[in-house]
C-alpha cells in the first residue's frame, strides 16, 4: 500500500477524530507514514501509546505536549518523540497544525479514513 508519489492538501480528505482535531493522511508507504493534524485551540490529543514511532513537527499554534513524564510548551518549528510504548498527548493552546510521522504506519488510521469531508470541489 502506498500513496502517490505527489500529494496535495486539497486533494487530501479530512477526517474528525476528536472534538476540535481533524487529521489527513498525507503520504504513506509500507514503512512509514506523514499525517497532518489540524487542532483548533483547547482541543486535546487525549495521553496514549502505540507500538509505532512517532515524531511530530509543530507546523503552527502552540501546544502543551507531555511524552513519558514531561510536558513542555512547544511553538511553531518545534518537534518531540515518542519511542514505541511511551504515553503521550497534546492540548492545543493556540490554534495550530502537528506533522506526524510514524514508522511503522498506523493501519488502523486507514478505517474510517474516507468517511472523513470530502477533498474540495468532490460532492459524492
């Protein structure tokens, strides 16, 4: 499985995952994957953990992200890890966007993927 080798964010359906978040799958291959998560402000990325590694770049906005037992306030042009199995989570303080990357994929992103809104200009 594999996305284009060209991807466009309009082209790219968005999905709710939470209150306030929405997330498109970007890019993917079998090893590895790029997601954008769009946050509005107070919206959660509610502490989990998963088998994958993952590291996130904040693209905007300003969060509130704790990996392990550490949180710390991270802006625009900041990025964190998170190792397989180490809890994690966010609270958006400011509005912003979070690039995700994760080895191997999340697989189960993939369920309800296209029942997220439809890309811009497609109405079926």
């Amino acid at each position: 499985m594999q996305s284009s080798n060209f991807v466009f964010d309009k082209d790219v359906p968005k999905e709710d995952v939470d209150p306030g978040i929405k997330r498109q799958i970007l890019s993917h291959s079998d090893d590895i994957m790029l997601v954008k998560a769009t946050f509005e402000t107070g919206a959660e990325g509610y502490m989990h953990e998963h088998y994958h590694s993952q590291i996130a770049y904040v693209e905007s906005g300003v969060f509130d992200v704790t990996v392990g037992d550490e949180t710390k306030r991270l802006k625009a042009g900041d990025s964190f890890l998170m190792t397989p199995h180490v809890m994690h989570g966010a609270i958006c303080i400011e509005a912003g966007v979070l690039l995700d990357m994760f080895s191997p994929i999340r697989e189960d992103f993939f369920e309800n993927y296209y029942k997220g809104e439809k890309p811009e200009g497609e109405t079926s």
